[in-house]
C-alpha cells in the first residue's frame, strides 16, 4: 500500500520486512457511516452483491496470518471464532495488534468479513464475505519488535496453527520479496494443501520495492493476487508482477477498519488478497463438497481475461460468475503441484546418507574404468589412427615420387634418343 487517508482514531505507519507497505499519512474530514459504504465499489462492480444473493460465507472459516486483529471494532465484532500468536509478543487469541504497522490485520480482516457497523444497514465497511468466520493469527513483522522468533518461523507455525484449528482459506497479505521461501515453509504448504485448504497470497506492491512477486506468492498451488486500478487496469504501484499471478482484484482507493474503531484508505494487493480469499470463502459456502483445487478452479476459470498473464494472471475477479457459472474440472491440484516442485528442487539438499523413496531411482556412482596398460607392441604396430594419418600419406607421397622418377628417366632416355639421331 503506498498512499492512507485517515478518519476518527485511524493513524498510519511503515510496515517492512514481510508485509510491502509505505505509507503517507494524508488528513482527511470525518466521514459518515453511509458514505464509507457507498467508496466500497468492488462489491457492485466485481458482482459480490449479485453473488450475496447466494451466499454470504456462512460455515467457511478463513485464518488471517497478519500483524493481529482487533476483534472489538463494530464491523468484526462476533466475526473471530479463534485465534494464537505465533511472535510470542501478542495475545494468546490473536487480538492485540503488533509489530511494524500494527493496524494491518485489522485492515484486512474487515475487508474480508466486515459484518458492517451496527443495527444500521449498509453502513461501515462490510467485507466480501460478510457471513465468514475468522481465525486471528498474530505475527510480528520488522526488525525491531522485540520478538525473538524469525518471521519465517512464526509463519510456518501460523499456518499449521490454522490447519489444525479448523481454516478453510488462508489469507495472507505479505511477502519475503524473495522468489524463494524456507524449507520450512514447504512443510507447512503441503500440510495445509493436503489438509484441503485454500491459501490466498498477495503478489506485493512496486511502489514498495517489490518489482516482482515474491514468496509465499511463488509457492505453487497459491491462489497469487495482483492488483488493478478503479478502472480495471494494471496498478502500477500497488502491485507487482510474475508468472505465478492467479488473478487480479481491486488494489486502489480500498477502506478499511483499523484498530479502535475508524477508517483508513489505502492501496495495495495486501488489500487486493483478502477480497479473493472472501470470493473463496463464498464459493466454499455455495459449494461445500468442491475440494481446494476445485475451488481454485472455480475462481480462476471464471476471472475475465485483461491482458499479459504476467500482470493479471487469469484475469479480473468475478464473484457473479465463480458462483454462478459452471466450469471444467481442475486439471490439477495444489498438493500435487507443490510436491512436484520439492521433488525438484529440493533434492539437492538431501543427504548423501539417505535411503531413495519410492519416487526416487537410487543413484549408484561408479568407479572410473581403470586407465589401459601400455603395451610394448604399440609403438611399432600401426593402428587405425596411424594408418590413416601416417603410414598411407607416406605410402601416397612415396609412390608419386617413384611415378616422376620413373618419368623422368623415360623422358632423359627418350630425348638422349633423338640426340643420336
């Protein structure tokens, strides 16, 4: 995200490290209930009110591995069905804000299943999928917030926190602006992927420093989401590229709850990625019996296409259609994806001691031939090599010379010949 607008108690900071953001605190006049409704326009114009006709999340569950939520603002209150800290500086359920730009997972969340402010209808900010639960996990992203566990550490044990607490979508909003990721983190994936859960990245904004998408956005069998503009087209700083984008999805001019209540305006595909993991949550809900890779399928084949894969992956959300619409089967599936890619990649790193499974051919290294003995004879006995390259141009150049000496004496004795004549 680079640019923040802020109202009643929202105040903005630079968050580094695993989430991409900066930001600009920029002043703003109080606004009513109604109109932060009415600057939600990626609910009417990527066809979630239209699919709320459906389904509004009920019975799916989405874990937000973020910096914490605070539960207690109006839009998400009754939202949090659970929570942990992975930093060892947060609160046991996940609802104290941490770390470098501690209002982000508040962000998000309301962006995902905001239930709206109060016994008012529409007004506040509510989220895509309205009637989801959540699970909060706190992580504390920087240098310098006093935990004594590493980023990547916490987030492996985020997500296997997650599976085992009952998520079916993972939500994940930040970055290692790598292309690569941990071993560690392959572990956690697979468990979540084979565990039939949806994990939704973010593809990281440039106007941050992130230029290409980086881990977990690379990991594959991740739902990768870059970010478009008010219009639909390639946000230039809130968002990045590569080719493991998914789809794309609103990244500009977003509103969000932060922490104590307020609203705080911001760009980037850490708010793009929370609108996608609530379009899984609603096709989760529509249809409970479609597995993870089904799901994916589902949001992916039905996203409009918008340009260079690269920049939009399969195209521009659409909530209508994902819901709606019927789609081929998946060719694939996150768990198989991701194994393939460890089996190549990773392979490297396996100890020579090991023993191959079975999806390995033992690899048995061979001696080298010892070298040929010399043999006396060999100085003496042409080979092939010598017979081509010595002994047959000396036999060629030994007769030429015997023809002209030969012609040369029949010549001499032929004119002495004539002389006597």
């Amino acid at each position: 995200m680079r640019r923040w607008g802020r109202w009643g108690t929202a105040a903005a900071v630079a968050i580094v490290a695993a989430v991409t953001l900066g930001s600009t605190v920029v002043d703003a006049p109080p606004a009513r209930a109604d109109q932060i409704r009415d600057m939600q326009y990626w609910l009417a114009d990527y066809g979630f009110n239209d699919a709320w006709l459906t389904t509004k999340g009920a019975g799916v569950t989405v874990a937000v591995i973020d910096t914490g939520i605070d539960g207690s603002v109006a839009e998400l209150k009754g939202a949090i069905v659970g929570g942990m800290d992975a930093s060892g500086i947060g609160a046991q359920n996940g609802q104290k804000p941490i770390g470098d730009n501690s209002q982000h997972g508040t962000m998000v969340a309301s962006l995902l299943a905001g239930r709206g402010r109060g016994p008012v209808p529409g007004s506040g900010v509510t989220g895509v999928a309205p009637e989801a639960e959540l699970l909060a996990a706190s992580v504390a992203f920087g240098t310098n917030t006093g935990s004594s566990i590493s980023n990547d550490e916490q987030i492996a044990a985020a997500v296997r926190w997650a599976v085992d607490n009952g998520a079916d979508v993972i939500n994940m909003s930040l970055t290692r602006n790598t292309l690569d990721w941990p071993q560690s983190w392959d572990d956690a994936f697979l468990y979540a992927f084979e565990h039939d859960v949806v994990v939704v990245a973010a593809a990281g904004n440039r106007g941050a420093g992130t230029t290409a998408v980086g881990a977990p956005a690379t990991i594959p069998g991740v739902l990768t989401v870059a970010g478009v503009d008010r219009n639909g087209e390639a946000s230039f700083d809130a968002s990045s590229q590569g080719i493991t984008i998914s789809v794309a999805a609103p990244s500009e001019d977003l509103v969000g709850v932060v922490p104590g209540g307020g609203y705080a305006k911001w760009d980037g595909t850490s708010g793009a990625a929370p609108i996608v993991s609530g379009l899984v949550a609603l096709v989760r809900s529509a249809y409970p019996d479609l597995n993870a890779a089904e799901v994916i399928n589902r949001v992916v084949s039905t996203a409009v296409p918008s340009g260079p894969v690269q920049i939009y992956g399969n195209g521009l959300i659409d909530a209508a259609a994902a819901i709606d619409d019927e789609v081929a089967p998946a060719s694939t599936d996150p768990a198989t994806q991701l194994k393939e890619w460890i089996h190549l990649h990773r392979r490297a790193a396996v100890a020579p001691s090991e023993e191959p499974t079975d999806a390995d051919e033992a690899i048995v290294v061979k001696a080298d031939p010892p070298a040929p003995e010399r043999d006396s004879l060999a100085s003496v006995i042409p080979n092939s090599f010598t017979m081509a390259t010595v002994v047959v141009p000396i036999l060629v150049l030994a007769g030429f010379a015997i023809l002209v000496l030969l012609l040369g004496i029949g010549a001499t004795r032929h004119f002495r010949r004539i002389l006597r004549r």
